[in-house]
C-alpha cells in the first residue's frame, strides 16, 4: 500500500463508506431499494408543483431547528383538560393553536392561554423506557376535582400532527418539482424520528388516565403505546413521506454526514419495531383495521417485506369474515359499521395490485400473491359495505341503537319506506308510507358485541319527520352509561338492574313485513336477564297497523314473568323541547326516582357509572288499575304529538317525570359536558311490584299524530276462556 497523506487517506475512507451506504442490496435498506418508489399511489398530479410548493412555504421558512423541534423527545399526552373551565369532552382537542404562536394553546370554550402563571405544570409525573432511561412529565393538579393536566406534553399533540401533516406535504412536492430542498427536509425530519423513538416510553394515553406502562415490552394494552397510541402505533406519514423520497440522493448525503445509514436505521430502529410491536397484539379484528394493519401493509410494500403485507392481509380477511353477521352488519353499531367499513377501504388501498417478489411464498399463509384484487378476495364485503341502510332512518340518518351517533347521515333521504330486518344483527324496522308519511316502528334484539348498549327488546318510532321514541345513541360526555344503561332505553327493566351484556343476543319469533298493510315482528330477550333467577318470560311484539296514506298506529305488547319489580320505559322525544300529560290524576313532585337509602353518585367523566334511576328527576305519580293515556306533545309544533294508550295486566304505578336527553349538548369532540343537564325529555315509567315471580304483560298503543289525534278510544276486551298473556283489542 502506497504511503498516503493523512487528510487523503482520510478522504478515501469517507469515499469507501459513502459507496458501502449506497451500494446496497446487501441490508434493509437496500432491500426497499429493489422496487420503485414511490411504491404506493400517492394521488400526486405533476402539474400541481405550484400548489403543493405553497401548502409547504411555512415550513420551509422555519430553519432546520425549529423543525425538528416540532418532533418531542417523548411522547405526546393525547388528552388535556382546561383548567380554568373544564369545557368540552375530557381534554379531547379542546384548544386551538396556531403556528404564530407554537408554545401556546387557547382554550375553545373559556378563551385561557397556556401555558400561564395561574396554573404552573409543577408537579413530576416520572418513569422508566426500555432502555431503563428515567422520562419526565410536567403537570398542573386541580386539587379540588384531583386532575393531572399535561399542558406542555397535550401541546405537543397539536406540534406533532401540524408537521407530520406538512412532512407528506414536503414528500408531494418533492414528487412534483423533483426540488431535492423538499427531500432534504423530509430525510432531516424522518432521521429525527429515528434517534428519538427507541428512548420514547411506552404510555397509556386515556382521558384522566396517562401513567407509564409497568412493562416496556410488546404487546401493550390497547390504549398505550409510543407514536399514537390507541391502536395507531404506525406512524403512517412518515411512512408514506419516505416512499415518496426514498430514492433521492438526499438520503445518502445526510447519511455519510450522520456515520450511519439513514434509511436502514429508519426502518430498523422505527418501522420493524413497530412492526413487532403490533404484530403481537390481539386487538386487531376491530373497527380499527384502518389504523395499524393497513400502516403495516404500507410499510411492507414500501421495505419491500412481503411477510408484512401477507399479515396485514390475513387480519383484513379476519375482520370482513368473522366480523360481520350473515347480513353484513358489523357486530357492534351503525357507527361503528362505517368505521370499520372505511377502515376497510383504507387498508384495501395499500394493498391493492400488490404482487409479491418473484417465487415468494409466504410462510405462514403458504400463499403468494400477484396482482391482489382484495374485494374479489373478500367477496362478502360487497355485501357487508352499507349493511346498516336497510334500517336506517327516512331522512338519511343511521338509526342509532346501540354505540351509533344521533344525526348520523350515510344516506340520502329517501321517497318511500318499507319494512326491512337484520335478523343476524338483531334489528328489525316496520316501516310504511311516502314523503312525510313515512313510518317506522323498530326493535332491537341484538346481543352485546363491544360498544354495546343493555338495549334488548327496546324500540324506537320514527313518524311524522321525527324520532319520537328514541334510542339515545352514542355520547363521549359523562353521561355515557346514562346512554347505554337499560333504563334509558324504551324496553323493560327488570328487578331495577340492567341487563347483561354478554351472551345476551335475543331471538327472532316472528316477521310478517307486509300482510295487507299490516306488518309484525316479536322477539324473545331472556338471555339478556340470565342473572335474573326464574326469569322464564321476557319478549315483545309489535304490531304497525295503518289507518290512511298519511296515519298508522302501533300496538306494543311486552310480556314478561320472573323477578318482582318491572318497569316498562319510555323515553320522549331527545331532539325538541315536549311536554307531558297523563290521563291519570298525578300527585307529587319526587326529587328522583332513587329508593330511600340509595346514594347518588354525580357522573363527571365519560366511564363513570351513576344508579340510573337517580337521572329520573321530578317525578309525578299515579295509580292504574286499567287504562290510561300519556300525551307527548311538541312545544314547538303544539297539533304534532305521540298519544300512548297504556294498560297492564294488573295494578301498577304510573311515574311521569323528566330525564337528560343528553344529545344537544353536542355531538362527540363538539359536545360540552358542562351542558349535561341543559335539555330534557319526558320520562314514563309503569312499574308492577309482588312476590316473586311477578308476570306482566304491559300493552300500548302508540298513536303518532299531526293536526289531531285519529283514534277516538282503544277498548281493553277480555277474553272467554282467558289467558294471561293474551291481549285483545279494538
């Protein structure tokens, strides 16, 4: 060997390495080197450089520091309350922020600007990562209501996403303009994800509820993690910012400056541990498969790991098969069906036209895949897609049983409803009639599958344009458990306890759509009482019958035998102010509906559980011993109202009172749990009392009405020989 200077010996070495780095395919990197990236459609159009240039110039007018500073040295803190008001829904994207002032958040309800001097973050919450480094929170404590507020750590939230958003921005524009500027910060910011991730810790990240994970090892709980936590550990635009820079010569400048190659340490140190991380979780067959499995599909075709996609794959496969009912309907709500349908769409995207390798085969499936066409894969999707329509509501709405949002419209309002069924989800709708004359009479006896309401045998009505006997539906406030409970629904509540929730699916007796107008359904629920014991009679019918194009009516007839207190329930409308009335001559004014010696225990997040017969305010009451009315009638629209004609098969009492209807205090982020008892509806409750086991069978006609009401009198027959589960009426 020749004698060299040593600044020249020096150069050659550098030269050496830089070769070895770009010289690939010999490690990771260098495998995701082999396909052309971009790998993914990324939807770019070259003719938009301009535009894609533009919707980046802010960033691009920070220096690299500022940047990269946007990227926290621990994790985020997802959720973080206002200490001054407490306005939203459990520190859920409450404030505002604004890149011209980047260390501060504004309170959305109160206006306060963080951080600030009335309420420092001195207190310490303190723990450990995998590499046994200590990690430190700051955070201010409400002594008066005990909450952590992780002002600097929720801040963070609002930096991360603003920049991760802008990085496939930076990646666009690359593609667009081939500017390597673009690339060049795309690879400074990914590199810097690189160097922190290994040191973040693994956190659970809940409203009121952030504290390190005694376990820093794989798998976590479904609410922890490192990146984003809740089922959301791939950091989906990096990945896909890289796909779009990977080839650039950028890489490979800043990696002979860094010592090390930056491609392979991104997807060594980031992507296949997170990989790893979530390839030994159990919670995908989710309505999250948008989330992680489609990210792990993305980052296998952008490394060039098939063994990734052929997991991400397998799961998808899972989650259209064994996630959906014989009629398509996810197994947890309306809601949730569309998630899990879009999440679908999602993942089927970064899978789509995927070939593997030449002479691939994957070791765990034994398949291969070449040119991969998902939907014909999965034929059952197509069904599955828009499951929920066939129930859902005239105007467009999702009828909201179960963990489903009021006011959700997936579909256009339509002319003309018919009666339709879910008989494998357990939802059946009656429905008759045209324009505003459209009907529906639904009941629900479906089980509990996640995201479940203690619902069975509870009906909604939908008549005259609105939902005048409503399911609730879905709320993030402090009063979900008064949502979901049993007595918030219109069904009957045996022995002043809820249902069950799992194993509780009810069973379809009877469903005539359409018998000359006339369409029924019954189905029986005892599964839903099994912890009530002797329970042997629980199940409901319903009966539409119309009178005219414009009116029909709806006999109601619930039976039930076992356990000694029934209460046959029902909500007023949620919507609009209504009013109450009874035939019955009512007395009182009882505080709530709690018995003497219950305590009350005041909701004040969205977990917490109350006795719910402490929502049941000001409560009026009467004695029956045979028919009366109750008139739901509109404040606004006083000639529009639902008349009840109610009789039971003995003695009962008759409570009319008032009870949260919870939905106009906003809908999910948007709702304000301040607002939790700002708007009300009538609450009915008919409860029989004896020894056990007390058998009942309550019977209503249920008389929707616009203008007047159209039925002169319902007349209670008895019956020769008699039977006590028989009802006759005229």
């Amino acid at each position: 060997m020749p004698d060299l200077a040593p600044d020249v010996f020096q150069t050659l070495l550098i030269c050496a390495a830089l070769a070895i780095l770009i010289a690939g395919p010999l490690d990771a990197a260098g495998q995701a080197l082999t396909v052309k990236h971009p790998v993914m459609d990324h939807g770019i159009d070259p003719n938009r450089g301009p535009q894609y240039e533009a919707a980046v110039s802010d960033l691009m007018a920070m220096s690299v520091e500022e940047t990269l500073a946007f990227i926290p040295g621990k994790p985020y803190v997802s959720y973080c309350e206002c200490p001054n008001c407490f306005g939203g829904v459990e520190g859920n994207m409450i404030f505002t922020w604004d890149l011209a002032r980047p260390e501060q958040l504004t309170c959305k309800f109160c206006g306060t600007v963080f951080p600030n001097e009335r309420f420092p973050e001195d207190q310490t919450l303190e723990g450990k990562n995998a590499l046994g480094e200590t990690v430190q929170y700051r955070y201010h404590l409400s002594e008066g209501e005990g909450v952590r507020h992780f002002i600097s750590a929720n801040l963070s939230r609002y930096r991360v996403n603003w920049l991760t958003g802008k990085l496939v921005g930076l990646a666009r524009a690359y593609q667009a303009t081939q500017n390597e500027k673009y690339a060049r910060r795309v690879a400074l910011i990914v590199d810097r994800v690189a160097q922190v991730y290994p040191h973040y810790p693994v956190i659970q990240d809940l409203p009121r509820r952030v504290n390190f994970r005694e376990s820093q090892q794989p798998p976590w709980p479904w609410d922890s993690g490192k990146w984003g936590h809740f089922h959301n550990e791939v950091p989906k635009p990096v990945v896909a910012a890289y796909d779009m820079t990977c080839e650039s010569a950028e890489y490979d400048k800043l990696s002979a400056q860094r010592g090390y190659d930056v491609r392979q340490t991104l997807e060594d140190d980031v992507f296949r541990e997170v990989f790893h991380a979530i390839s030994l979780q159990t919670h995908h067959m989710s309505n999250v498969i948008g989330y992680d499995v489609a990210g792990a599909a993305a980052m296998g075709r952008v490394m060039n790991e098939p063994r990734m996609v052929h997991w991400a794959f397998a799961w998808m496969a899972k989650v259209v098969n064994d996630g959906c009912f014989v009629d398509g309907m996810w197994h947890e709500s309306a809601s949730y069906h569309y998630m899990t349908m879009g999440g679908l769409r999602n993942a089927f995207a970064q899978v789509r036209g995927y070939s593997d390798p030449p002479g691939y085969v994957d070791e765990v499936d034994g398949r291969r895949f070449d040119g991969l066409d998902p939907e014909q894969a999965l034929p059952f999707y197509a069904k599955a897609l828009k499951a929920p329509e066939v129930v859902g509501f005239p105007n467009g709405w999702s009828s909201p049983f179960h963990d489903t949002h009021p006011y959700e419209r997936r579909t256009a309002a339509r002319d003309v409803t018919t009666s339709s069924i879910l008989p494998g989800y357990g939802h059946a709708s009656l429905g008759r009639g045209a324009g505003p004359n459209q009907m529906q009479a639904q009941l629900h006896f479906s089980g509990g599958y996640g995201h479940t309401h203690l619902d069975n045998l509870s009906v909604i009505l939908w008549a005259k344009g609105r939902e005048m006997l409503p399911d609730l539906g879905y709320t993030w406030t402090q009063m979900r458990y008064w949502c979901s409970c049993t007595l918030g629904h219109n069904t009957v509540v045996v022995n002043r306890s809820d249902q069950q929730s799992s194993r509780s699916d009810g069973d379809l007796l009877w469903y005539f759509p359409d018998v000359e107008g006339v369409s029924v359904v019954e189905a029986d629920g005892r599964r839903a009482y099994q912890s009530v014991d002797g329970l042997d009679l629980y199940r409901r019918m319903l009966v539409s019958v119309p009178v005219s194009d414009a009116d029909a009516y709806v006999v109601d007839i619930f039976r039930v035998r076992g356990g000694n207190v029934h209460d046959w329930t029902l909500n007023g409308d949620a919507d609009v102010d209504t009013n109450a009335t009874c035939s019955l001559p009512l007395t009182g004014n009882r505080e709530t509906m709690l018995e003497p010696g219950e305590a009350w225990k005041e909701p004040k997040i969205e977990g917490d559980r109350s006795n719910p017969y402490g929502f049941v305010r000001d409560v009026q009451h009467a004695t029956a011993d045979g028919p009366f009315t109750v008139s739901f009638a509109y404040d606004e629209a006083p000639d529009t109202g639902l008349r009840l004609h109610v009789s039971s098969s003995g003695p009962c009492d008759v409570f009319l009172g008032r009870s949260p209807s919870v939905r106009r205090a906003g809908q999910g982020s948007r709702a304000d749990m301040r607002r939790a008892y700002d708007f009300w509806m009538p609450k009915l409750i008919v409860r029989r009392t004896g020894d056990t086991p007390v058998q009942s069978v309550f019977a209503a006609v249920e008389e929707p009405y616009s203008g007047a009401p159209f039925i002169d009198r319902v007349q209670w027959l008895s019956l020769e020989p008699s039977d006590e589960n028989a009802v006759a009426l005229r």
